[in-house]
C-alpha cells in the first residue's frame, strides 16, 4: 500500500499580507479562510490545498499526501514504521485543523515534516471561482501538483520516499548550473502525474525550491506571465521541460523560493521507463533570478 497522491502543502511565511494578495492576484488561487496568523486557499473543490501560517523560516512547513482509506493508511505507517521511521498518530485536533478524518505524520531524512492522511474535506456547495478568472487547476487523481525539495543527502531522501512512503522514479535529470557544479535531479511520482516531488542538493539553504501549478488552459499561464514580467518577478522565461513536457515558467514569491506554473505536461503511463536527461528543458526556461 503507498500513498496516493499529494493533498497539500503548507508554507511558514514571514508577511501573510503579501502571500494573501500574490495567491489571489497573481496566481488565481482562492482564499478559503484567513486570520492574523494564517491563510489557506484553494484551486479546486477541496476545502483548502495551500496552507501560510506566520513564522519566519520563509520556507516549506509541511506537506500532506493521501490515501483512499483508513486501511491503506495503517498499511502505510506500518511500511513506514519497518523501515525505522518514528510515525505519530496524530489526534483529532490537528486532524480537525486539516479538515480530514484521520493523520499520522512523520519527519524525512532532512527533517521536513510529512504527513498523511485519509478523507480531505470536499466543498463542491462552494464552487471554485478564480479572483484571477484562471480557468481552473489541474488536480483530481493527480493531486494538488508537484514540489521540488532541497536535500542534504539525496540517497537518504530516495529511501525514506521510494521505499517508506512508496514514491516510484520516473527519471532523472543531471542539470548543469555550471561548470563546476551539476546537480542530479530525482523525480518522482505516485499517479499520472509525472512527478509529485522531485528531489536534488541544489545550492541555496532553503528546503524547498520551488512548487508547480498546473492550469487547465494555456492562456492562463500567458495572463499569469503578463503579471509576474510587470512586477520584475520572473525567476526563469516561459519554456517547455525535457522530461515532464511541461510548458511553464518560474515566478518569485513573496517567500524567496519559487513558484512554477504550467500547462500541458505528459503523464506517466503503464510500463514506463526510468531514463535519465543532460537538459532541463527542450527550450526556454533562461534564468533570470530570485528576486
Ligand atoms: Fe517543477
């Protein structure tokens, strides 16, 4: 039993403010809920997919996958649990917060909480409405989207999401930044979706280097873009990736790491083979910087 698909991430941000008006404004994301100390939104039926809570490490807080059952969920802590890994039932308060029925949680090799989980709350009585009148957001079996973590030790990493939580590889990319330095970039996938995570020792010391939106329609990503180049806010140029097919660029948030935001990527599909690539991307994508 493995887990299913990627239900939610959540972000410790140093200006809620600032995050509340990018999510709207620039990606199209709606507010489900907001206090002095927190923020949640959402990009499809679910009652919330994003979660900002009030801190300064500007980086990744936590990130929440899903089973289909309590079952599948005891199976996976105790796959867990085999390989070593300290697992936490979590109790009905913190499950009341996520609005789902049941949790437990963990830490990866890195330290990076992980959490799963089994019945997400659904609010199809409250229809999903873009601020930014985007079309909508790739989710269903797919998932909230994919993110890409900054590990210290990659095998560590590999171990604990391919055979603790049962990640399979979809490939690999050895991404050149320069001469001196390429980093092996491992992605991963739990569903169609090419790669839920994908993992990497990039330089910088954040946890998290970027995480993907994918919008239904491909004018969405255009309007997106529009708004990020009139604020200087464009981290890499539209482009198309070599292993996912993604037609995507990259945006700053208010936070320092990235946000990827696509359309049109391939899925995974039945006797798929791992391979590896020297390019990130068949065109496009030229760095520009993080703010
Ligand atoms: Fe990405």
């Amino acid at each position: 039993m493995s887990i299913q698909r990627l239900s939610y991430l959540g972000f410790e941000v140093s200006d809620i403010a600032a995050w509340r008006a990018f999510a709207a404004d620039k990606l199209g994301l709606m507010e489900s809920s907001a206090v002095a100390h927190r923020a949640r939104f959402r990009i499809d039926s679910r009652a919330w997919r994003l979660s900002v809570d009030k801190g300064q490490a500007d980086d990744l807080s936590f990130s929440g996958y899903e089973v289909d059952s309590e079952e599948a969920l005891t199976a996976v802590k105790k796959r867990l649990e085999a390989r070593g890994v300290a697992v936490l039932v979590e109790g009905q308060d913190i499950a009341t917060d996520r609005g789902v029925l049941g949790l437990v949680s963990c830490k990866d090799p890195a330290g990076n909480r992980v959490e799963i989980c089994y019945g997400p709350t659904e609010v199809f009585e409250t229809p999903f409405i873009s601020p930014a009148g985007v079309s909508g957001f790739l989710t269903g079996d797919q998932g909230f989207g994919h993110y890409v973590l900054n590990v210290p030790d990659a095998s560590a990493a590999l171990d604990f999401y391919i055979k603790g939580l049962g990640l399979h590889l979809s490939d690999i990319i050895d991404w050149k930044l320069s001469d001196e330095l390429t980093v092996r970039i491992y992605f991963l996938h739990c569903n169609g979706r090419h790669h839920t995570l994908a993992l990497g020792s990039f330089p910088g010391d954040k946890a998290l280097h970027h995480f993907m939106l994918e919008a239904t329609q491909f004018d969405d990503v255009g309007f997106a873009l529009e708004k990020f180049e009139a604020d200087g806010a464009i981290v890499a140029t539209l482009g198309r990736h070599t292993n996912d097919h993604m037609v995507s660029f990259y945006g700053a948030t208010p936070s320092g790491f990235a946000v990827e935001y696509g359309w049109g990527a391939r899925q995974v599909e039945t006797n798929w083979s791992v391979v590896r690539y020297d390019k990130i991307s068949v065109w496009g994508h030229r760095f520009i910087g993080l703010g």
